[in-house]
C-alpha cells in the first residue's frame, strides 16, 4: 500500500516542475512583449520628431 505515496511524490514533483517552467516562459514571453511595445513607443517618438 506505500507505493501510492512513492506515485504521489513523484506526480507532485513534476508538476511542480511543469509549473515551474511555464511561469518561466510566461515570463520570458512577457519580457519579449514589453520590448516591443517601448519599441514601438520609441519608434512613434522618433517618426513624430522628425516630421516637425
């Protein structure tokens, strides 16, 4: 009757780690969204300054 603890903590830990790494790429893609968004902010700046 103890193998299901053995089952038990092994399916908790790999879910715990399949969390781990989604929160991570949430992360980097967020990341990646951010920079294109002041990318294009900047890019909005630098059109309008030039056509004063």
């Amino acid at each position: 009757m103890d193998g299901y603890k053995e089952m038990y903590y092994r399916l908790f830990g790999k879910i715990t780690d399949i969390i781990k790494e989604l929160q991570s790429v949430q992360q980097e893609t967020e990341e990646i969204f951010l920079s294109q968004e002041t990318e294009k902010r900047e890019g909005t700046c630098l059109a309008k300054k030039r056509s004063k």
